[in-house]
C-alpha cells in the first residue's frame, strides 16, 4: 500500500516542480514572495488533512525539534528556486537525488545507521551523473550553478528528512505534518517586518487573480505529494521512504515535454532528441545509484 502513496507522491511532487519553474520564472520576482503566498495556502488547505487523520497536540518534548524543520522546510526554498532560474526542471529535481548521499551520513550520527560499501558505490554514481547533468563546458569542467544551489538544499533536506524522522517516531503523521506547517507559515510572517518583501507582497495581492490559480494549483500539488511522503516516511525506513523519489525526474521531463508542446510560453525544458537522451541516461544512472543506497539502508 505504502508504495503506491509513494509514487502517487513522486506523480504530484513532477507536476508541482513543473509549475515551481513557472512560477519562480514568470509571475514572482521575489522567491521569499513566492514562499510566503504558498504557505499561506497550504494553511488554508490544512483541514483537508484534518478530515484525514484529525491531529492532536504535540508533547512538549518534540515541539522544538517540529519548528526547526519548519524552519529548514523554509530555508531550503531559496537555492531551489534559484536552481530553477538556471537549469531545466527536470534536471533540478534530478539533483534531488544528490539528498540520498547525505541522508545515510546524517542517520549514521543521529539514529547510529552503518553506512556500507555498496551505498558508497551508490554515492558515487549520483555524484558523477548529477554532475555530467549541470556540466556547462566538457572542455573546462564547468558546472552549472544550478548543481551547487540543489548541494546546499540536499544537505537542508537530508538533515529535514532525518529530524522528520526522528519526531515520526514518537508523534503521529498527521501532527508532525500539521505543526510542521504552522511553524513554516509563523516564520513566513516574518517576511513581513522586511520592508522590501511587505512591498512585493502587497503588490501581489492586487495581483492576485492572475498569479494565485496557477500557485493554487501547484501548493495543491505540492501539499498533497509532501503529505503522501510523510506518511510514507512514518511507516518505513528513511532510505526506503524516499528512495521512490528517484523516478520523479522522468515524470518531471514527461510533464516539461508535454506542457512545452502545448504552452510553449509559459516552460521551458530542452527537448531536443540529444537532450533528451542523455537526461533519460544520466537519470538511470542515478536510479541504479539510488537502488544501491535504497538496497543496502536499512534506518527505521
């Protein structure tokens, strides 16, 4: 059952990065701007998690650690964004995969996982097609800075996913992922006191009916595929839970290719037969890298 949610998950995480690029490439200049809105939303959607699985209060014990990954759910945002103002979708969610390196390493120190030699080869692997991904010039070995931007938020996340984790253990998933989510939108409010990001924000809200049905329809999407795969994440191991998530670049490259043919305006994905090829390669190759580190972790 778990594994279903799990792909159902990577199905609306593909088609909320498609719109992530649109979003922060053609309505919102500001990214904290951006960041701000779509937790708003995702408090207003909140009680459909409610109808789910009512929450309750957490114990005291676990609320500091609920509101420092509310906090890192935040600040990884900023490189992600900037990685979609430099390299095509689908590569950047490609790169997420580079968080599967560190999570084996992050879990080693705080749940006390034992890293293996295969998980090593698995590491390697992501590292060398993530990097042949976002290479710029084969000539002078020059990356994209969209490979470094998805370093920084793969280390936010690997360290997210282990403290989610560790709170899952102990709370349901309901809570965790509801206060998660009330503790990101309290520092989102904060936004508010930096008078340059006030002025963009209130200049969107007279904007609203033009920008918010498209970043409705990806904090849904978003929302949805975020709660799948905590509840995956409270049932199964980390290196399993988010092991599924390697298959998400391809439907994000089916998505890119499909939405570009038909609103060419509004993505963009390199599509060329080229392109293309070596992207579906490179993916593979970091699904095999993936699979070894999926394989050999075994952290509950």
């Amino acid at each position: 059952m778990w594994i279903f949610i799990a792909l159902g998950s990577s199905l609306f995480y593909g088609f909320a990065n498609v719109l992530d690029n649109f979003l922060t490439n053609r309505l919102f200049k500001s990214i904290w701007t951006l960041v701000f809105f779509g937790l708003c939303i995702d408090v207003l959607l909140l009680p459909v998690v409610f109808f789910i699985a009512p929450p309750s209060l957490p114990p005291l014990s676990m609320v500091p650690f609920i509101v420092l990954v509310g906090f890192l759910e935040i600040f990884y945002l900023f490189p992600y964004y900037k990685a979609l103002q430099t390299d095509d979708t689908s590569v950047v969610s490609s790169l997420f995969s580079l968080g599967r390196i560190f999570i084996p390493i992050f879990a080693f120190f705080i749940i006390g996982e034992v890293v293996r030699p295969e998980q090593y080869f698995g590491f390697f692997l992501i590292i060398v097609s993530s990097s042949f991904l976002t290479l710029k010039d084969v000539r002078h070995l020059k990356l994209n800075r969209s490979f470094f931007y998805m370093i920084l938020v793969s280390v936010i996340l690997a360290l997210d996913t282990v403290i989610y984790k560790y709170i899952l253990d102990q709370v349901s998933w309901s809570t965790t992922f509801t206060f998660v989510i009330l503790s990101s939108w309290g520092f989102s409010l904060c936004f508010l006191l930096i008078p340059k990001i006030r002025k963009d924000i209130f200049k969107h809200f007279k904007e609203a009916k033009h920008t918010f049905k498209y970043l409705g329809l990806e904090e849904i999407m978003a929302l949805t595929g975020n709660a799948g795969g905590v509840y995956v994440l409270s049932l199964v191991p980390i290196t399993l839970a988010r092991g599924l998530g390697a298959f998400t670049p391809f439907i994000v490259l089916f998505y890119g290719a499909v939405m570009q043919k038909f609103f060419p305006k509004f993505f963009h994905e390199n599509i060329e037969r080229g392109n293309v090829l070596k992207k579906i390669f490179l993916f593979g190759v970091t699904l095999v890298g993936v699979f070894l580190i999926v394989q050999n972790g075994g952290t509950s």
